[in-house]
C-alpha cells in the first residue's frame, strides 16, 4: 500500500498522478461519448421521429447531431482540464479554459441554428413546389437569408462580448457613424423593401415576359437587391428593385390569348358582291382554324381609304406562346391569300392616276 500511495503520489506540473489518470479516464469517456453515444443516439432519435408525423423533430434531430458531438468534446475536454487543476502560476494558458469553452459553446449554438435554418428553407422549399402560387417559391429563399443575416449579426455581438470586448462601446461607436452608414444602406434597404413589393404584388415571375418603357425581356431572376431580365437580344439587365417597383410593368405572359389586329387592303375594283364573299370567307376560315379563339373575333369592311378598301380583322390566338401565335397567324393568311385569288380581288397598293388636262 505504500508503494501505491508514493505512485500515486508522484505529480508532473505539480498535479499528482491521481488527476492525471482521471483526467485520462473523462478524456477516454469522451471520445467514447462521441463515437458510440452519439451514433445510438442518432438511431434512437431517428426511431422516435418515423413514428411521429410532423417533419419538425426530423428537422431538429438533423440539425443538432454535428454540434452535439462537437458539445460532448468541448464539455468533456473543459471538464478534465478543471480535474487537471493545473495550478496557474505553472501553466497560465489555463486561466483562459472558460472562456475558451463559453465561446466555442455559443459557436456550436449558432451552428445547430444554422443547421436547423437549413432544414425548415429545405422543407419549405419543397412543400411550395406542390403549392399553386409562386409567391412563397420566391419569398421563402429571401425569408431564409434574412434570418441568416441576423444570426451572423447576433452571433458577432455575443462572440465579442465573450472575448471581452464592450458590446455598450461597440454601439455607440456605430453611432457616431449611423447617419453615413443609413444614408450608404438607403439604396439597398429600399431595395430589399422593393423585392418585398414584389413578392407581394405578384406583378411578374421567374420566366414571365415583362415589357416597360425602357426594356423588354424574360424575368431570370428576382434577386434580394436587384432582379435579372434576360432581354430578346440575349443581353442581362439588372434592374434595382426599388426601381422595379415604381415602374408600369406589362406582363406580356400574364394573357391567357394574344390578340391579332390587322387591315386589309383590296383594290377599287372590286365589286359588293366580291367584298361580301370576302368577308364572309374570313369568318368561315377563322371559324374553322382550330388556334383561333372561337369566343370572339371581328371582320368588318370598315373604310374607304384613299387607295383600297379596307377590311378590318380583329381575332385572338389560343395560344399565347410566340411560335405557336405566328403560325397560327400565317396559316391564316395563307388561306385569306387563296380566298381573294378564287374571288378575283387584289391587294391594294398606294398609287396615284394622273388625267391630262384639257384646254
């Protein structure tokens, strides 16, 4: 027995060899903590969560698995080092274990936060795709990154505080600066309140065909700043949404038909008879197209121009997609071009007669 009090009382850094070997015992349990508890854990959680039905504990149990495991480490290690009892006077980069611990607490909760953030924008990113509206696909990503932002911001804050560093000075050195840091975030908070108005106006979405007084493109992208509209040139134009939400905007996709209006011209030498063929032969072929909206359409022989008579015809496509939209409308004036040719009338062209003039 004395042999084994003088073994046990023999010390390295002035701490005897019993804290030693039970500080290697916490260290041991640890590591075995972290591979043997925490993956049983994972399977017990896992279990737990299939037998419920909300998707939150899923969520939840995801997130915190890396951070609890960095937890067990950081506890276990700050937990041994306190039985180590290393006194400071021989070892002083201890003095500093708390809050060395406190602070890589606080950063595995901003991780689990993060981690949990990352889960709820998955899950309901993934529920909007089987929604009817496209509001919440587009207001969900910018939620997420606003919540981001704000535990970054947070998490800065309680770091700084942790390490020492006066939070109470921190702000007030921001205040002296506030007005010139305001007037240089002005343009992009009233951006950001623009993407809202966007959001929530619906004016246009991703892929919608937009036309103002000063472009005119496909939408490619609604961004936290700006929006990108891939114009018919194949150029990007970047558009501040606050600038965006101020302008007349014409949803050129937003039309469930597309309108075709057109004049007709025929020659002077056509007779009533010929003109009331004409007209009627219009409508039958409009009646008869199977692209040509059926609701409503107009063909009226409405005015005497200086050089034709002229046919006004007024009927939409079903379709609103461009290609489709031509072909209608050229398989349509392909089958008015052989009407009038059966007929017997002309286009009518601008021209002049000249008469002599006699003495």
């Amino acid at each position: 027995m004395n042999m084994m009090d003088d073994v046990l009382a023999w010390t390295f850094l002035q701490v005897p060899l019993s804290r030693w070997l039970l500080t290697m015992l916490v260290v041991l349990l640890t590591v075995f903590s972290q591979r043997y508890l925490i993956g049983n854990l994972h399977r017990i959680t896992h279990h737990l969560a299939e037998k419920t039905q909300t998707h939150w504990d899923d969520i939840f149990f995801a997130a915190a698995e890396k951070p609890a495991n960095g937890l067990i480490l950081v506890v276990g290690v700050t937990f041994a080092i306190h039985i180590l009892d290393i006194p400071k006077d021989v070892f002083s980069i201890l003095n500093s274990i708390n809050d060395v611990s406190r602070v890589l607490t606080i950063a595995l909760a901003i991780w689990f936060i993060w981690r949990f953030l990352d889960g709820l924008s998955a899950y309901f990113n993934d529920a909007a795709i089987h929604t009817d509206t496209v509001l919440d696909n587009q207001l969900i990503p910018v939620l997420f990154k606003t919540l981001k932002i704000f535990l970054v911001m947070t998490a800065i804050l309680m770091l700084a505080q942790n390490m020492g560093y006066s939070i109470s000075g921190l702000i007030a050195s921001l205040g002296i600066g506030g007005i010139a840091v305001a007037m240089a975030a002005k343009d992009t908070i009233s951006n950001i309140f623009g993407s809202i108005m966007i959001l929530v106006d619906r004016p246009f979405k991703i892929g919608d065909w937009v036309k103002t007084s000063a472009f005119e493109g496909v939408v490619e992208e609604i961004g936290f700043r700006s929006t990108r509209i891939r114009t018919f040139g194949k150029t990007l134009v970047n558009v501040p949404n606050s600038q965006l939400a101020n302008m007349v905007i014409e949803n050129m996709d937003a039309r469930s038909k597309r309108r075709i209006k057109m004049r007709i011209g025929l020659t002077y030498d056509a007779s009533p008879e010929q003109m009331r063929q004409a007209i009627e032969g219009i409508e039958k072929i409009l009646r008869e197209h199977q692209g040509v909206d059926q609701s409503y359409f107009l063909v009226k022989f409405d005015e005497f121009e200086d050089s034709s008579l002229s046919i006004f015809l007024y009927y939409f496509s079903q379709s609103t997609v461009w290609e489709e939209y031509l072909q209608v409308r050229q398989e349509v004036n392909l089958e008015m071009m052989q009407l009038f040719k059966n007929i017997g009338l002309a286009f009518a062209f601008p021209s002049m007669s000249i008469y002599p003039v006699t003495s």
